[in-house]
C-alpha cells in the first residue's frame, strides 16, 4: 500500500517534529509498505535508515496565504498521484478539495475559533473560512482526544463515527531522572537551584503574563530561591515576554531557552520542582503528557482535554487567575506530601499510557479512510 503523508505544514508548524516523529515509527513498523513524506523545500529531516519513506519536495516556498490554495488544489493530489497514493494524509489540519484520492485528516489544534488568541490574520481567515469544507471532504479525520473529538462535532456538526480518536504517543526518554542526575542538570539550567517549568508557545495562549505576576506573588510570599524556567520552540525575536521581562521585578530568577534539544526539554522536564502551565486553550496535550510521563507534579488549566489526560495526577486552576495560579505554586512548595502524591499518581498514569500503542490505531484510521 502506497500512503502520501502532507508534513508540509504550511498553515500551522505546531507538534510537526512529534508528528514526523509518529509517522516515521509507522512506516518502520511496516516495511512492505511504501510512504511518501511530502515536505516543505526548507524543511530537513536526519535520515533514520527507515528504507519505505521517500522524501519528496513541494516546491512552495512562500508563506504567503494567495499560494496555499492553488498549492493544495493542484500541485498536492499531482504529488499524491504520482506516487501512487493509495490514502493522503494531511497533518496540519487543511486537506485538497479538488482531488478523489480518499484523505485522512489530522487536527491537533482549533484554537482560530478563539478569535481573542489574537492568531495571524492571514492564518485565523484561511482556517476560519475553509474547515468545514476540509471536513466535509476528508474521509477520516484524527484526534487525539475525547475533548477535541466533543468539540469538533458540536461546532461543525460532524457525526463522532468520522472523527477517530489516535491518542498521542511519547518517546520513551521522557522518563524520570535519577536524583545525581537531576542535580548536575540544575547547575547546568538554574544555578543549581530549584525550579518551576513552563515549556510552550510564548503567544497569548500561552498566558505567560499571567505566569510571571504569579511567580511575582509566590516569591513575594515564600521568599524563596525557586527560579522559573521558559522552555520554547519560539525562536527569540520580539515578543511581549521578552519586552515584559525587561522591567520585571524577578527577571534574574527566570531562564529562557529557545528552541531546545527534544532531549534537553525531557532533562529538564524530568528535573523540575514542578509544571506549570496555565494555557488559555490546549487540543493537542503532548506536553502536559511528556510531564506525566517524566512523573513531574503538575499545575494545569482546568480544561476538559487537560482534565481528561492527566486526570487526578494534577492540580488544575483557572489561568485567568493570578491569585489562584499563585495558591497552587505555594502549595506543592509547602506541601511535599501532596506534591508526593501526585508523583505517584502521574507514575500510576503513566504505566497505563504506556500499554496503548497508538502506532497500530494510527494505522487502523489511516486504512479506514
């Protein structure tokens, strides 16, 4: 079987590693089968010996919103079509409209209907405009949770039947540390001192603002040492954190780190006092679960998809609210039984994600299509 796989993620560049990642295993396991990895012209992947992926070029360059249409239109079913494509996936969540080629549909992030995200104009107008006709058209479309398969369907009023649930899987080295070795990755990362972490996306969803008049508070209270640690894909142009953390009372106390290592970020993950993430909307939790996994305690947003991953091995809050935000920091720094408790329940969680094998179920969607 023949499956064309669409990594070019033009629209949304959000999870495209984890996700090449994903496919990558998939066309491993199942070597009689040929896989066509279509990819950006600047895109570069490391060969891994995986002899059934043939990589080919889309021969767009340009970001630009006038080209994505004739691109999907036209020059992506010809890809498909010469290759003789039995499925086309697409991973970014746009599918072509005009090919017969059955199209199976990923869709890790609906955060353009949240118009106060304050997404890219030319982004929030293609997805907003044109995702009922992408699932209209698609013969599958992939999730990775209940949540998210719940959305979808009220929103855009899609039988649940055609929205697949493939839950999200997590390389094995996000893994706990031992005790030597989370003390040598502390003196590398934050002077040798404890740390609260936030790894994500630096936009308005990711809240941050609130994060650091939080951290404000809890060092204002427990006159600590504890630093914050900001791990991000971003690269490290101008964004309202870096203009924020200028004036900021306790900017010494917090670290950057722009566009870790994979193995880096599960290190410090695995090395952390705890996580914080108070993001204002979260449809692809594949951080929150590399926490669960490194059995790191957890402060999440109180969202049905966090909610539903990490269950009771986290304490959730409303990310609007810095006070409570605050509250919880204090309380896993005061309280070791309960921060404890919740390394044992995350260790619990993680042995049970840990029996799925979200390969075969990803391969089950991608033939139903």
């Amino acid at each position: 079987m023949n499956i064309a796989i669409n990594l070019t993620n033009f629209i949304s560049g959000l999870n495209k590693d984890h996700i090449h990642e994903q496919f990558e295993r998939l066309a491993a396991g199942r070597p009689a089968d040929q896989f066509v990895f279509i990819i950006a012209n600047n895109q570069k992947f490391e060969s891994t010996g995986v002899t059934n992926i043939t990589y080919v070029k889309s021969r767009l360059n340009s970001t630009a919103s006038l080209l994505w249409k004739p691109w999907y239109s036209y020059r992506l079913p010809a890809l498909a079509k010469k290759h003789k494509a039995s499925v086309l996936v697409n991973t970014d969540g746009v599918c072509s409209l005009r090919t017969k080629i059955p199209q199976c549909l990923f869709i890790t992030d609906i955060s353009f209907i949240r118009p106060e995200l304050n997404l890219q104009k030319k982004y929030y107008r293609y997805l907003k405009k044109n995702t009922p006709d992408f699932l209209a058209k698609a013969a599958t479309i992939i999730v990775s949770t209940h949540a998210l398969q719940n959305e979808i369907s009220a929103y855009y009023n899609i039988s649940k039947g055609k929205i697949i649930i493939v839950p999200i899987s997590i390389n094995p080295y996000y893994a706990p540390l031992h005790w030597e070795e989370k003390e040598s990755l502390k003196e590398n990362f934050s002077e040798g001192k404890e740390y609260f972490l936030f790894n994500g996306t630096t936009n308005k969803n990711g809240n941050l603002i609130n994060l650091l008049k939080a951290f404000s508070l809890f060092k204002k209270r427990q006159k600590s040492n504890m630093q914050l640690l900001i791990t991000t894909s971003n690269t490290s142009g101008k964004n309202d954190l870096i203009e924020s953390l200028k004036t900021y009372k306790y900017r010494d106390e917090v670290k950057l780190l722009f566009c870790p290592s994979d193995m880096e970020v599960a290190k410090i993950t695995a090395s952390a006092y705890a996580f914080v993430y108070p993001v204002l909307i979260e449809n692809f939790p594949l951080v929150p679960l590399q926490v669960i996994h490194c059995e790191t305690p957890a402060i999440l947003s109180d969202t049905c998809t966090l909610r539903e991953i990490a269950g009771d091995a986290a304490v959730y809050i409303n990310p609007e609210d810095v006070p409570g935000l605050a509250e919880k920091m204090m309380l896993l720094f005061k309280n070791e039984t309960q921060r404890a408790e919740l390394i044992n329940k995350a260790s619990s969680l993680a042995k049970q994600y840990q029996q799925n094998n979200p390969v075969d179920l990803l391969w089950q969607a991608i033939t139903n299509s």
